[in-house]
C-alpha cells in the first residue's frame, strides 16, 4: 500500500511538475526545505542527522543545477527556494512531520534523488 502511495504522489508530482515546467533546481532546493522542516521538528537524533545530511547534498545538487539552468545567482535562488518550502511546511504546523502529505512528499525527494544520482545516505 505505501509503494502504492508513493507511486500515486509521484506521479502526481511529476504531472504537476511537467504542466509547471519547474527547474530541477528548484524541485532539489524544495526537497532541502522539507529536510530542513523536518529535521527540526524530529526528536531523534538518528533520523535528523539523516534529514540534515540529506538536506546538506540537496543543497549541493540544487546550486550545481542552479548554476547549468544559467541562474545569476545560484546561492542565493536556492536559499530563497528552500527557505519558501521550509516556511510553507511550517506554516502547517509541527505535526506536519507525521502527515500523509510529509510522507508523500519525502517519498517523491527520495525518488527524485534516485532519478539524478543524489546519494542521500550518509557514509
């Protein structure tokens, strides 16, 4: 059922993306909001070491991208991405962190990831 799901807000995702015309950039600097939503407001340690160091490579990955899309200033357009996504995601409440949507969502960032070679897992 949760592959299920995840394939259903993927999907969706992607045909929002598509009809929206996103940069990638902008898609990997959202996911790093949503690890940075999530890593403060998760209280184990394992997990938000995990969300940090996921945030940390979206970060990365979305400048690098940024900066191929022709961006002026890809440090800059990433931040403002994030924070956006972050401030979105708080705007939802700390419970968030457990809902449907949040799953959903991280699930699509992991799968995005995948897709371009962004190894979340830390060493």
């Amino acid at each position: 059922m949760k592959m299920m799901t995840a394939c259903a807000a993927i999907a969706a995702i992607c045909a929002t993306a598509a009809l929206a015309a996103q940069p990638f950039s902008k898609s990997m600097a959202e996911c790093a909001g949503l690890n940075a939503f999530g890593r403060d407001y998760i209280r184990d340690d394992d997990l938000a070491h995990l969300l940090e160091y996921g945030q940390a490579r979206w970060i990365n990955a979305a400048i690098i991208a940024a900066q191929n899309e022709g961006v002026s200033n890809p440090v800059v357009y990433v931040e403002d991405a994030m924070n956006a996504k972050y401030d979105e995601w708080k705007g939802k409440g700390i419970m968030a962190v457990f809902s449907e949507d949040f799953g959903d969502w991280h699930d699509y960032c992991r799968a995005f990831a995948r897709h371009n070679g962004i190894n979340l897992d830390p060493p």
